[in-house]
C-alpha cells in the first residue's frame, strides 16, 4: 500500500511579486527549491496565511538569489505581494517506508533568506 506524506515544507514564505498574464504557477528562487528538495514542475500545495487560500500549482525556478516568492497566472489572484505563504509538498511512499521518513522543512527568515545549514 502506498501512503501520502508531506514530504517538503517552506514555511515563512512572503509573495514578492504576481503576474496574472503568465502560464499559472509558483517561482521560488532556485537556492529556496533546492533546500526544500522540490523539483521544476512539481506539484505543491500553497496556503495562503493571510487570507486563508489554499490552491495548488506546481513549481517554476525563480532566479537565483533574488529571494523570489511569485505567483503567476491564476494564482496571482489568490495573493497580495507582502502575504504569507506555506508551501507543501507531498510525496507517495511504500508502507514499509513511511516510518523512515522526514518532513524537510525550510523556514525561511526575513526577506525569504534561508537560514543557515545548520539552523
């Protein structure tokens, strides 16, 4: 049997910029993608804190070390630049590995700087 999990978590998340004309996604800055082991085109669940939306779409990588938190097409209409997001990701694991999984949780610090490694 296959079981659903949370595999990834950003917490802290602030929306930095939204474009209604522009195929429907979410770009997160590539150094935030890679900490939270998230993949292009991957699908993720986003909660906005601010208003109570929840919607998914799946990732784009934003550009590098910009701190780029963006929701595009459809999803801009579900934010203000300045809200607050959770972003999930989920992943199906064998039964007999669920017991040896981790949520990788990001939480991001002012500015969606990442914290340190070691934090």
């Amino acid at each position: 049997m296959l079981i659903q999990l949370c595999k990834s978590k950003i917490k802290n998340a602030i929306v930095t910029e939204k474009s209604i004309h522009y195929e429907g996604s979410i770009a997160i800055s590539e150094e935030i993608v890679e900490r939270a082991n998230l993949h292009p085109g991957e699908k993720v669940l986003v909660i906005n804190v601010n208003n109570g939306e929840r919607f998914e779409t799946y990732v784009i990588i934003g550009e590098k070390e910009k701190s780029i938190i963006g929701l595009n097409g459809g999803a801009a209409r579900k934010g203000e630049i300045g809200d607050e997001l959770i972003i999930l990701c989920f992943a199906l694991f064998d039964e007999k590995e669920v017991d040896f999984q981790t949520m990788n949780i990001v939480t991001l610090k002012e500015g969606n700087q990442l914290p340190d490694e070691d934090s």
